[in-house]
C-alpha cells in the first residue's frame, strides 16, 4: 500500500526531470552549436561536438571531421577544437608543437584574435538569439490584442454575464474605452462592484449590458515555486471570497493578500461549477520593478485575466521579433537587477536557485501547458547566455577578458597565468554551484 502511494510523487518526478532535461539539452545545443558555427567560418576546426559529458552513447564523424556524440550524463556539453587539451579547451601543447602552421591556424589557441573572440562569443550569442525567435514566435502565435477592444470569447465565471462574443467595447461604467495601450490606468479608475454597466456594439446598434468588472478574481497564470500551485489552483479558478469577504476584483484580491503579514487565508474557488475551499498561506517574494529596482510583497503566486478574451492581430515578422527582443532585453535587466540587490543586501539570497529549483520550476511551467513551457525554455536560454558572460575563467566571459587582454597588451596570458587564473574560475565557479544548490534545500 505504501508502495502504490508513492507512484503519483514518483510520476511527477519523472516528469520534472524529464521537462528539465528536454530544456536544457535544448539550450546546451543551441549554445554548443553557437561556438561550433561561428568557429567553422572562421577557420577553426571542431574535432568533438559532445552533448553531455563522461561515457559515449553514441558517435559519428561528419566529412568535416568532427566528431558528434551523446554522452551518459546530460548536465552539459562542449565543442573541443583542435589544440584543446579536454572539453576546459586548455592547451596541448605537444599536439600543438608537432603542427605546421598551416595546421596551427585551424587550433583555437593559435587562430587571429578575431575569430578566437567571436567564436567564444557566439555561444551566449545564440542563446540570446533563440530566446528572441521563441518569445517572438509565442508571442505571434498567441496574438496581441487589437483595437477597437471586441470581445473573441467568454471566460466562464460564476456572475451575472450579459456581454456576448463579437461585442465592441465602447464605455464601462459610463468611461469611455481607451485605446488598449492606455488600458491599464483606465482599469484602476473603474469602480469595483458585483457588476458593472458595459456600452457595446452589437448588431450595429450601442445597446447597455451588465457583467462582472473587467479583471475580476480570476486566474490568469499561476508562478512556479508559489503557494498558489502548491494549493493546486488552476489557470480559470475565480476567488470567490477569502476569510469570507466576496472578491469582486483582482485588484480587490491584491490588497487583500497585501495586507494579510502572511496569514493563513480561507479562499472560496469556483471552479468549473464546483465550489471548493482551499487554505493558502502567502508568501514574501521580491518582484522586479519596470525601472530595474525590486519591491517585497506577499504574494499568493496568480496573475490576473480579463473576464473575456479580447480579439487579436498577428503581430508582422520584425513585429514579433521586436518584442522578442524587447522581452529577451526584461529577462537580461532583471537578472543583472537581482544579483545587485542580492549582493546589496536588500533582496533575499534564496532568490538564487540551482539546479533543483530549476528543475522543479520547468515541470511546474510543463504541466501548464506546451506554450508556457516553451516560453521557459527562452527565459532559461536568457539566463544561461547571460552567465556565460560573467567575466569568470572556465566561462566564456573569461576567456574574453583574456582575448581583451591580448588586443590592449599585445599577447595572451601565460601558460602559467592561465593555469592558475582557470583553476580559481573553477573554484568559483563550483562555489556558486553549492551556493545555489543550499538554496534549493534550504530557502523556503
């Protein structure tokens, strides 16, 4: 009996692992493939393209030479060029002295300036570049909004609901709609109240219709690592009431959860006809501010919708990747944001979290559904292209730093230099892996 309990719990740990690594392995590729690339063009000769590390699983050599291969253990990849002694691209210096200099020119230790420096660039480079396409790419495929505001479809909620698909939007509670780029201040100025007088265009004529208030309490999204999906809400739960007070609005439920010091709440879900009750104790997380700073909160874990589903346009091509970019440059800011707040002091450690958390972020966002996962993959993609810049020796920011250095002094590190400065990159580096790895068993 105690067995067969425990196959659910093992279920979603196969599950979490599984969505972790199809992400990752997805990233390291892209990345690998970067430093591959862009090396090829430039004359630099890959002699292993490895997905994962330690023993082979299977091996093939292309007509170039290369050899392509998946190892056991998946938590990583490398592309070793000639001269490199390992996967690290240290130096063999004895392989390296045998060669002519025509040979010596294809090593990564013997190539111009230039292309070494592009070469370890274009990895974080391709990172980036596959967040931008894939958040562009969702965002084309989910739509953005399009104005006049029309109604496309109806979110069920259990309230009085009047309004009907195809329905233009001309006025609620007698306030004119604004153009959809100024909609959220227009929000915050309309009353909260059970319901709501609507103004819309249906059938050509204007006719008054009465429905709940734009943003009610209803579940938008639910944040991975929140209490909110530890309680099992679901995106489409409306709040009915929490500790008994009815929530009309999802700014209403806002303050309330605000003000609650991080008490136990009561909340009453409707939820597909069904009334539930659900005990949710919130939490204090730190959010990124649009300027860059942060501010602390208690959260329960939910983002908000609107209570119908507004019709959208496909944004065009450079549309798209616009605001791919747009969220690829959000993710970049807060992160540099975040390890300057956490460094000050003024933003919690735990909010830096290893593998563990990364993991059981990714089979959170997977059972929301295909297109929040693969928005994840583009987050997680920003991520590690953005740490791959930290000018720390074994990570590609190190090794650009000692390209820097060579263009200004004239000649690289030396062997020793080199030696010594990659071993402390390494302790560092392994110092950050611990660190981040306590988090994820220790932070709440």
């Amino acid at each position: 009996m105690e067995f067969v309990n425990l196959i659910p719990s093992f279920g979603g740990l196969l599950f979490t692992i599984a969505t972790f690594l199809v992400a990752l392995l997805i990233i390291i590729a892209v990345h690998e493939y970067g430093h591959y690339i862009v090396g090829r063009w430039s004359g630099i000769h890959a002699e292993v393209f490895s997905l994962g590390f330690g023993p082979i699983i299977w091996s093939r050599y292309d007509k170039r030479g290369t050899r392509w291969q998946l190892a056991a253990l998946p938590f990583g990849g490398y592309v070793k060029f000639l001269g490199d002694a390992s996967a690290a691209s240290s130096k063999d210096t004895l392989a390296m002295d045998a060669m002519s200099e025509d040979q010596l020119r294809h090593t990564m230790h013997s190539a111009p300036l230039w292309a070494r420096a592009i070469t370890v660039a274009a990895g974080p480079a391709f990172n980036f570049i596959l967040s931008v396409l894939v958040f562009g790419a969702v965002i084309a495929f989910r739509g953005i909004a399009s104005d006049p505001l029309t109604i496309d479809e109806l979110r069920p909620v259990p309230y009085l609901q009047e309004l009907q698909a195809g329905d233009e939007i001309l006025a609620i509670a007698g306030q004119k709609t604004p153009a959809l780029d100024n909609f959220e201040g227009y929000i915050d100025s309309l009353p909260v109240a059970p319901q709501v007088e609507y103004t819309v265009l249906r059938d050509g004529r204007e006719v008054s219709v009465s429905a709940p208030v734009p943003y009610p309490a209803m579940i938008g999204g639910v944040t991975p690592g929140s209490a909110a999906i530890d309680a099992g809400l679901k995106t489409g739960d409306v709040i009915v009431s929490v500790d008994g007070i009815e929530m009309h609005a999802f700014s209403e439920l806002r303050s309330y959860v605000g003000k609650s010091d991080g008490t136990t709440l009561q909340l009453e879900i409707w939820r597909e006809g069904e009334t539930l009750a659900v005990p949710l104790q919130p939490r204090r997380m730190d959010l990124p501010l649009a300027d860059g700073g942060f501010e602390t909160r208690w959260l329960i874990g939910i983002t908000g919708t609107m209570l119908f589903v507004p019709a959208t346009e496909t944004p065009g091509l450079w549309g798209a990747i616009s605001k791919g970019a747009q969220q690829t440059y959000f993710v970049v800011q807060s992160s540099v944001s975040g390890l300057y707040h956490v460094v000050i002091g003024s933003i919690s450690s735990c909010n830096l979290r290893g593998p563990i958390g990364i993991a059981q972020t990714s089979g959170e966002v997977a059972s929301q559904g295909v297109s929040n996962f693969i928005w994840f993959i583009a987050v997680l993609s920003t991520a590690v292209g953005f740490l791959n810049l930290f000018p720390i020796p074994v990570l590609d920011g190190g090794h650009l730093v000692f390209h820097a250095y060579e263009a200004i002094v004239g000649r690289p590190p030396s062997d020793g230099a080199m030696r010594i400065l990659m071993a402390i990159g390494l302790a560092l580096l392994l110092g950050l892996m611990v660190f981040a790895l306590s988090n994820d068993l220790f932070c709440p």
